[in-house]
C-alpha cells in the first residue's frame, strides 16, 4: 500500500492509480458478439450462451425462474436474514418516498406551461452474481423503480453451474413484489433487456451493476434503451485526523477492499501516527479477514495512505477524487463534510460506517465511481421518472409572443419557423 506525503509538496493526485471505466478491447469485441447472437438469434442464442458461460442444465431448467423455487429459497434463508432484509426494505423505502415528484402547472397571461411526470413503463434489474450475492442491490434497485410507478420491473441475475441462484436474491426480489426472473447473467442479460427475445420483452431502462462484460454491454445498448451508469470498480475514501480510531479506518478500508481485486481503499490524514497506526492495523485485520487475497491485491494496486497538512488540503483531493463513498473520522465531521461537493455518499463521523449505507439506513447504495461523481448522483426515483412539458398558448398571448419568436429565428437563419409564426399573424 502506496504512503504519500503532501504536507511539504505539491499535491500530485497523478501518483495514484488512474480510476476510468476503460473497456478491454478484447472484452468490447466478444460483448460485440454476444448482442449481434442475442438480436439475431433471440431465446436460442441467450440459451446457447448460458449453458455455455454458466450453467449445463439450462435447457432442462429453462431462463424463467419458477414459483416453487421462489418458495423454496424462503425455506432456506434465516429467520435473522428476512428480519435484516424487511428492515433495510422499510428504510429504503421510506428514503426514496420522500424523492417521488409531482407535476406541476406555470400560468402566465393566455399561456399554460405544465411538467407532466411519468414513469417508465418496463424496466430490468440487472444484479450481479460470481464473487458473492447481493440481495442489497435488489432492494436498491427495484425499491425505487416500485415508487416512481414502474409498470413491470424484470430481473435477471446469474446462475451457477446447477442452475442455483441465491435463496436471500430470490427472496428479496419476492420481498420487492418482483415476479419475472431469469437464470440470465453477462452481456447476453443485458442484450435481451435491450433487444428483446421471444421470453422477454425488451425494456426501457437498464439499471444495476456488473462486471467489465455487462459494464461493456450497457455502454454499447446506450440509446437503445436507457441506462443507470457504467459502474467501474467499488472505492472509499476516509479523511481522519490524530481524533479517529486506527481500528474503525482500517476496518472500514477492508471492508470496501474485500469487494474485489480492483477496489480502491484510501485514508487521508492529518496525522502521521495514524498513518502508521492504521498500517499495523491492516497487516492485523488482514489476516483475519475470510476475503484476505481480494483485500490485500486491492490494497497493493490501488491502495494509499495521503499525509496532508491540513483538512483543507484533505477536503481540496476528496473533490478532486470524487469518490463513490465518503467517511469522514475528525473531531467536527460535519462541518468538514460541508467542504465536500463531489462524493456519491458521505458518511459523518466514526459510527457511520459505510457499510450502514451499503444495507440498511436507507439511502441508495448504488452510486458513481471513477470519478463521475462530479457529475452524476446515486441511484434514485428519478432514475424511474421521465417528464413531458404541455404547452398552451391562446391568441392573444401568441400575439405579443411571435414578434420576438420572428426576431431569435431569423437571427439563427431558421426561416421556417419565423413563417410558422408569421402565418398566424396574418389570420388576426
């Protein structure tokens, strides 16, 4: 894990890894392959590939998930697992409630201006399998489209070997009122999202994450159908001070390291005890930890510790990184998060741990990496919403509106659009 002191130098953020969603060429051509077999090939292809990829037995099983095996994974999943889960749907959804929109009307004299508020109609879920389950980003994904109205939320999510899919996904998509699944995973999910086959019909919008193939694929279907983001890999920023607690940051930086191998865990700090402190802290917690390969590669790519002078320095590469997740560990945490522009969740002070926000408070755990927090914000009801604008002009108010609609049109050499309106003027 890289130590960098900025307090005697300029800051010089070149030295960390650079963090791009950067699609492989070679990941681009077989995903290439995989939408061209999927638009042309429909059912058959998306088959051919799973048995393929993922699972032998597909054709026996068939892509839809079927009701017994909804009620048997309820069988298998703890009594402790649903408790957990009802709580973090009820906090999710009373988060995301709170974003619902409403249309709205603007009067002016003889002229009616309206934002008229509707949600999408389908939608597909994409969540990811492989590595580890994640009945989390169901519930972050289909809890908001629920709320904005969406008419039909689809799920697709990888099957193993068998044909299995996680007993605790399977129940959360129950729990989420989610009725169609498939055994569906990588590009071929994504382009059946897209495209449609003869089981599935095509969506407007596909949200969730995944890997570089499916990361790959979304990009490619872009305008074809909506997208969420093109998520690139998971990362965390800690600022703390001489105040915060050696054990809590290098917990939390495993934490998000464990993710995968290309995970970004960074602490910058005020004090240089705690850069030695959280080190011995982490060669510690390391060799506890069940994930420890995953961990310890991320911290050797991507991993840093940042010896800065002050906060101000501190909050000055936090917004320069714009990370996906945010703690902040000083003495006043909230008057330091208030420096902060671009960060997709701040989490302030030494008990909001991340991992509260990847679960169960309530907020959206699906946010911008790389970067794109600059521009972009976490999953939410708008993603589910679209909005017309109704424009009505009486005659009146057309009258003294033309003349300047004549005047802009002609000054951009748009001769049509000033005789549209000149017309008009001629039948006062």
């Amino acid at each position: 894990m890289r130590i960098l002191d900025f307090t005697n130098a300029p800051m010089n953020l070149s030295a960390l890894p650079q963090r791009s969603v950067v699609i492989d060429r070679e990941v681009e051509a077989r995903v290439k392959e995989i939408l061209s077999a999927v638009r042309e090939g429909g059912d058959e292809a998306v088959t051919t590939l799973t048995r393929q990829l993922d699972c032998r037995f597909i054709d026996s099983l068939g892509l839809r998930v079927n009701e017994r095996e909804i009620e048997n994974a309820y069988n298998a999943v703890s009594k402790k697992f649903l408790k957990a889960l009802k709580i973090a749907r009820v906090n999710v959804t009373r988060f995301h409630q709170r974003q619902m929109l409403k249309s709205f009307t603007v009067k002016g004299k003889g002229v009616w201006l309206k934002q008229v508020v509707h949600p999408l109609q389908r939608v597909g879920i994409y969540i990811p399998g492989g590595k580890a389950a994640y009945p989390s980003t169901v519930l972050m994904n289909a809890l908001p489209a629920r709320i904005a109205g969406v008419g039909t939320i689809v799920m697709t999510t990888p099957c193993n070997q068998e044909g299995k899919i996680s007993a605790e996904v399977l129940v959360a998509a129950a729990e989420c009122g989610i009725s169609e699944l498939y055994r569906i995973g990588g590009a071929q999910a994504i382009a059946a999202f897209a495209f449609g086959t003869e089981s599935i019909r095509r969506v407007d919008k596909i949200t969730g994450p995944g890997n570089a193939y499916v990361a790959a694929a979304k990009q490619m279907v872009y305008g074809r159908v909506g997208i969420d983001v093109i998520a690139g890999p998971t990362e965390v920023v800690i600022v703390a001070d001489e105040t915060a607690s050696p054990k809590f940051i290098a917990a939390d930086l495993i934490a998000q390291a464990e993710h995968d191998e290309t995970a970004t865990p960074i602490c910058i700090t005020t004090s240089p005890s705690i850069v030695q402190q959280v080190r011995v802290e982490l060669v510690a917690q390391l060799e506890k930890a069940p994930r420890k390969m995953i961990a310890q590669r991320a911290f050797d790519g991507q991993g840093a510790i940042i010896l800065v002078a002050n906060l101000k320095q501190a909050a000055d590469i936090v917004n320069e990184l714009s990370p996906e997740h945010l703690e902040v560990m000083v003495k006043r945490p909230g008057k330091f998060a208030e420096r902060i522009r671009n960060a997709g969740s701040i989490f302030v002070g030494e008990w909001s741990t991340e991992a509260l926000g990847d679960y169960v408070v309530g907020t959206n755990h699906t946010l911008p990496t790389s970067g794109t927090a600059r521009f972009s914000s976490a999953l939410s009801v708008y993603d589910f919403l679209r909005f017309s604008n109704v424009i009505e002009v009486d005659k009146k108010a057309f009258n003294k509106l033309a003349p300047h609609v004549r005047v802009l049109a002609e000054a951009e050499g748009l001769a049509g659009h000033a005789e549209s309106v000149r017309v008009r003027q001629e039948k006062r």
